[in-house]
C-alpha cells in the first residue's frame, strides 16, 4: 500500500509510472461525481416541477370566497339593522355595494382556469352573483320597518350554508396540498443535501487524488530518474538561499573514471546500475552539513555546508573515495570504482552558482587531464582562461593579416645527413601575450574552432615556396588534430594541393596515436580515405601505450614518430634504452620507418646512431626549425635524397599499392 500511495521516485526503472490502483481510483472517483451530479440535477427538476404546481395553484380563490362569504354575512346583519332604523340607507347601500364587488372577482377570467374543475363552485359562485344582482332593486327601496326585508334574507340566506361548507372544504384542501408539498419538498431537500455532500466529498476525495499526484510529479522533475538524486533544478533551489544569506559552503563535482567506456563495454543496463552503486554509497557516507545532487548525466555534486577550507573539502573528498573503494558486483562483473573530483569554494571561487557550477566543471575537467585523484578551482586559472579566449578572438586577425611565422623542422637521415621531409610548424607573436608555441597555438585554435583555417593557413604558407625545392626531393608533414581529422579532409586538402599545382605525394600528414586509437573503425575510415587520394600518413607519439600492436598494424601507415619523450635518458644503460629498444624493435615487426623526434643534445645523437643505424631524426640536434627564407639556403649545405628511391620510403610505397589494390 506504501508502494501504491509513494510520491518518491523508485530506482528500478518505474520512474514516472503511475500504479494501476490510482487509475481505478481516479476513474471510481469521476463515476461517483457524475452520477451524484446526475442525481442532483434530476433532484432539482423535480422541486422545479413542484414549484410550478404551487404556482398554478391559486391562493386567492380560498380567500375570495372567505371574503364572500363574510360579506353575504355583513350583509344579511345590515339589511336586519336597516329594517330596525339602525343605519342608515348610505351606509346600507355601500354594505351591499361592497357585497357587489365580491363576484366578479370569483367569476373573472383570472380564477376561471382555476375553479373550471370545481363545476358545483362555479354555480354557486354564479348563483350568488345572480341573486345579489336581481335584489338591487328591493336594496335601493328598502325602508325602515318594511317587511321587504324578508325577501332579502330569503333569498340570500340559503346561501350561507354551501358557502360556508364550501370554504371549509377549500381550506381544508389547501392545508392537505400543502402538507403533502412540504413532506415532498421536505423529502427533495434531504435527497439534495445528501447528493450535495456526497458530490462535495467525492470531489475533494479527486482533487486531493490529483493534487498528490501534481506533488509527486513536481519532485519528480526535481530528481533524475536513474538515481532518484535531487537534479540541478532542485540543486539550484537549494543553494539559491545560502548565496542570498551569503553561507560559506564547497562543491565537489564527482565523476567515475572510464565510466562512458562502461556504457560501449558493458552496455547502459549494467553502466546505470554502477552508477546507481556509486550515488547509494555516496548517500550512506554523507555528513548532516552535506547536500548531494546530480546536475549532469554521469555527473554527481555534494555541496558541503560550512566548509571554507581546503583541508576541509580535502578531508570531503577522501571520504568520497574511501566510500567508493570496496569492489561493486554488477550482473557478475566486478568494478573498482575510481572517482575523479573538481572542488571548488563560496564565496572564495565566485559569487553565483553559474559561475560556482562552471569552474568546479573546470576543476573537474583538468582533473581528467591530469589523471589526478582530486584538483581545486585555482582562481589563476581565469586568467589562463582568459588568455586563451583572447588569442582566439585575435587568431583570427592574425590569419587574415598573414602575421603568423612559419618554420619547418627537416627530418634527416643520419648519419648521411640527407633531408627527405619537412615538418610544418605555425607559431605567432602576439603583441601582448609573447611568442605563442606551435603546440599552444593548435590547442588553442582546436579548441576554439579554427583548427581548420591555422591548417589551411600553414599548408598555403609552406607550398608557396615549395616548388624552390622540388629538386631536393622533400614531402612537407602538417599535424591533423583531432577537431579535423574526420571524413572529408581529404577533399579539402587534394583541394589545396590543387590550387598550389603540388602532388598529394609531396603531403604527409601527422595524426596523434591517442587520437588514432579513440575510434579504430573511423580512423581506419578517415585514413584509407587519405591513402587513397595519395597524402601519407605518419602515426606520432608512438611509444606512449596508446595501442597495441595489433591494432597499430591494421592502420595504412607509412611512418612511425617517437614520442618526444622516448629518447630522454638513454645515454646510459637502463630502462630508458631497454624500452626504446623494445620501440625500435616493433617498428621492425611493423615494417614501417621510425622517426625519432625530440633529439635536441649531441650525446643523445651519438647514443641514437650506436644503438641503431641509419636513422630518421628531428629535432635541433641536427637542425632546428627553420623560416623560409632560411630553408633554400640550408638545404644547399646538406645532400639531397629522392624519398621516392630510399629502401624504406619504397617499402611503404609499395604497402600503399598493396592496399589500394
């Protein structure tokens, strides 16, 4: 029963769902208003009909005929007192004038309709008119002492009986009709008053029904169906009073790591009954101060009333994760939860709850990047923040006015010294913030949304002047981030090398292997597309446990591209150099070239070229990033080599006939 009249959402999938019973109940309910209302409505007709009965019945026919018959009686009194001089003939005439008036009255049409069915009334009505007419004569002449007198009481006085009985008879019959219409109206009242209160208990028995039911659904838009948490409705009203009140409080933003991997994996039943575990433990651990919500799908926040310190929020979090550190058991699968948490402080961090919400969001985001257990809202950040958004407002000015710089780094084989490529790299001067680096300025326009048009720029840039260098044999590489390399890039960079007259051979592109690896099938999809179409593909950051082999092996490559990382610290045995031997030999089984990028010191050079030889190298070991104009010079002090005609180069050639037959 509990279950059937619950207000509160359940966590088992009935989110919403109203029961059976109160579709019965709400249908019974309406049955009963309009049957009662149908009874009442025919309740009322009934007394209406009533009221026009009473209203045919007239009530001075009763009272005419009681006046008649106590005129005839005046009268008879004064024709006696005229016979014995007791009045006088004035006022004798008026008393018989009087007694005149009274038939007419009872034979006018107005009481015609009424007395049609009384027929022996009618005649006696008619009589008495008729007598009273005929004596006028003997009235007028009656003198004092005359035996006159006696015809007049003759003729009248038989008429005093009937008369009389039939008064009676009259009020008799009028106090019966109307004790019977009482008893009826008396019954008809009773019947409404009980329909009346039984209409207005049914109707407030269903307006209770749906006012419970419109409360039911107002916490249900105020908490998320899967957990039954307080939503970020229901958060806002909460902490909308503690900011009007100025209360100091935190706010810790909680995700589980991997947890959108679970739903691919797993698939959503078993993801949403993990993070159904996740927000139960996070209730039973939670203190009288704290409030906890889920503003956000997969996203959980705990404010923390009172809490002004970070060692505080510091103490909250850790009780956050030892409350999620005991293994959960979903459909047979065991999970270890490891949450990821932004923090973030009132009034210290900001002053409303967007802003609370937006950089406890960017806690929780650098959180994510760093693989950190917990990070707090640092307020320099804002100025990072700022500073970004402002390169991009100005990136694009920059763009259209051509004041970016663009340098290549050579890729040269070692020992021969011969270059075979060069790497593209676009940096700027911005006169407020410095010199902006070349990974900076792709994060920033990657993340901004003009990844593509800093792209178009350098691509444009570095094929003006490559048809000075045609002769060296070069290919130029331009890295792809992640916000372009999708299907159709291709189109818009065959496009560009068209309008350069430029070969799509000449063009190697760089994709991330974090990136290459975040959806196989699409960039597997996106790289075919671009073997086809004749650009080459170098597969950066190798080395840094991204992919498996296998994995690797199913991409169209043609080069491999060390992380930068992976040749620190091999001047001396140890794992640094048994690792980048381990590299060097899954380049072998992969039968692709591998690139060692970063190689800035000598010695790092020196160990490269003992442990393996030749070598691709880059880095300012053997040349650092060049302008343009410093490009045609350089390349005239270093040997030139035809790509097309080196033994590695011409293995991947082939493997790309291969795979496009």
């Amino acid at each position: 029963m509990k279950r059937i009249f619950s207000s509160y959402p359940r966590i088992d999938g009935q989110y919403g769902r109203v029961h059976p019973f109160k579709f019965l109940l709400g249908g019974c309910l309406l049955l009963i208003i309009f049957w009662l209302g149908s009874y009442a409505t025919r309740t009322l007709i009934d007394i209406r009909q009533h009221n026009s009965l009473l209203e045919h019945r007239t009530y001075e026919v009763p009272w005419s005929l009681m006046q008649l018959q106590l005129e005839v009686g005046r009268f008879l009194d004064a024709v006696r007192l005229r016979h014995a001089n007791a009045i006088s003939q004035q006022e004798f005439m008026l008393r018989y004038d009087i007694l005149w008036s009274r038939t007419p009255i009872l034979l006018s049409s107005q009481f015609k309709n009424t007395l049609s069915d009384r027929p022996d009334l009618w005649l006696l009505i008619r009589q008495i008119h008729e007598r009273v007419r005929s004596l006028e004569q003997a009235v007028q002449t009656l003198e004092p002492d005359s035996r006159r007198y006696l015809l007049i009481l003759t003729e009248l006085s038989p008429y005093l009986e009937p008369l009389s009985r039939t008064v009676t008879a009259t009020m008799l019959d009028n106090v019966r009709f109307y004790a019977e219409y009482d008893q009826a109206y008396h019954q008809l009242g009773k019947q409404l008053y009980q329909q009346i209160i039984g209409l207005f208990v049914a109707l407030i028995t269903l307006l209770l029904v749906l006012f419970r039911e419109l409360r039911r659904y107002w916490q249900l838009q105020q908490q998320d169906p899967l957990t039954g948490l307080p939503n970020r409705f229901a958060l806002q009203r909460h902490v909308a009073p503690m900011i009007e009140q100025s209360l100091p409080f935190s706010l810790t933003l909680l995700e589980l790591k991997d947890f959108r991997k679970h739903h691919h994996r797993f698939g959503y039943e078993v993801a949403d009954k993990l993070f159904q575990e996740c927000g139960r433990r996070l209730q039973a651990c939670l203190q009288p101060n704290e409030y906890i919500a889920q503003p956000d799908q997969g996203r959980v926040l705990v404010l923390g009333r009172g809490v002004v310190e970070l060692e505080e929020a510091r103490a909250q979090m850790s009780r956050f994760r030892q409350a999620l550190t005991d293994k959960a058991t979903i459909d047979e699968c065991h999970f270890y939860m490891e949450p990821m948490m932004g923090g973030v402080l009132y009034p210290a961090d900001a002053d409303n709850f967007i802003d609370l919400l937006a950089r406890g969001e960017f806690a929780l985001e650098l959180c994510k990047q760093k693989n950190a257990p917990y990070v707090f809202f640092d307020p320099s950040l804002l100025k990072e923040i700022s500073r970004r958004q402002q390169l991009a407002k100005d990136l694009s000015a920059a763009i259209d006015s051509n004041n970016l710089t663009l340098r290549l780094q050579p890729i040269v084989q070692w020992p021969s010294q011969q270059c075979i490529g060069l790497q593209a790299l676009s940096s700027w001067h911005h006169p407020h913030f410095g010199i902006i680096s070349p990974p900076e300025l792709l994060r920033v326009a990657e993340q901004y949304q003009r990844a593509e048009r800093l792209i178009v720029w350098t691509l444009q840039a570095a094929c003006s002047q490559f048809s000075s260098w045609q002769h060296h044999h070069l290919f130029i590489s331009i890295t792809l981030p992640a916000a372009i390399f999708r299907v159709g890039i291709e189109q818009t960079l065959l496009h560009l090398l068209a309008q350069q007259n430029m070969n799509p051979s000449t063009l190697i592109v760089e994709v991330n292997e974090s990136i290459a690896m975040e959806n196989l099938r699409e960039t597997m999809e996106v790289m075919n597309r671009l073997r086809v179409a004749g650009i080459r593909i170098i597969l950066t950051e190798f080395g840094t446990g991204c992919s498996a082999v296998g994995q690797v092996s199913q991409l169209p490559l043609n080069w491999l591209q060390l992380d930068p990382l992976a040749c620190s610290g091999i001047e001396h045995s140890g794992e640094p150099r048994h690792q980048l031997d381990i590299l060097f030999s899954t380049a072998d089984v992969l039968r692709l070239p591998l690139i060692c990028s970063g190689v800035d010191q000598v010695s790092t050079l020196s160990t490269l070229e003992a442990i393996r030889s030749p070598l691709l190298i880059q880095g300012d070991a053997v040349c650092s990033p060049l302008l343009l104009n410093e490009i045609t010079e350089w390349l005239d002090t270093v040997p030139s080599t035809d790509f097309n005609k080196d033994p590695k180069i011409r293995n991947t050639e082939q493997s790309d006939k291969i795979a496009v037959e």
